[in-house]
C-alpha cells in the first residue's frame, strides 16, 4: 500500500483529515519497530514520477495489531460494564427519590 493509501484510510478512519506528515513519520517509526516494510515502488515511465514507498504489514506487525485490537475490545467492554452499572445505580436513586415525593 502507498503511503498515501494509507493516510486516506487513516482520514477516512479518523472521519477527519489529519497532517500527512504525522502518517509518514508513523509510517516510519512502524518500519523501525519492525511491523511494517518499506519497499521502493517500480517507476511509472508514461508521466512524472517521484520515488516512493510500498508499506506491507509484517507477521510481528499483524500480531501486535490483533493484540492492540483484543486490549481494545477489552477496554471498551468494561467501559461500557461500568457505565451500565453507574446507569442503574442512577435510575434506582432517581425511582427512589420519586418514590419518596409521593
């Protein structure tokens, strides 16, 4: 993948548009880390063409994504446990608060 196929999935993702600069860098650092490659692109000889990057996930980098996605799913899970029981503890002070006006 291009590495401005990348930063158009991440803005569409992101449902905003973000600093392209951020994604190289990111890009990078992720190369570093040894979860992404980089490889130079073949030239394009029918118009102007400046040298560029393929990205490609390696295994290392597809298992810390699904581990980043599992820790995710755990996260929001037990936000969502908390907020159910802060919810009920409401609706039982709001019923009893009504019950006690009647």
């Amino acid at each position: 993948m291009y590495g401005a196929q990348v930063y158009d999935a991440a803005c569409e993702f992101a449902d905003k548009n973000l600093n392209v600069g951020s994604v190289y860098v990111t890009l990078e650092r992720l190369c570093q880390k040894g979860y992404v490659v980089a490889a130079d692109a073949n030239a394009i000889s029918d118009r102007g063409w400046q040298p560029t990057k393929i990205y490609k996930l390696t295994p290392e980098g597809n298992a810390a994504l699904l581990q980043s996605t599992k820790t995710q799913r755990r996260m929001h899970k037990s936000y969502f446990k908390t907020r159910r029981r802060e919810w009920k503890l409401i609706q039982k002070e709001e019923l009893e608060a009504e019950e006690g006006r009647t």
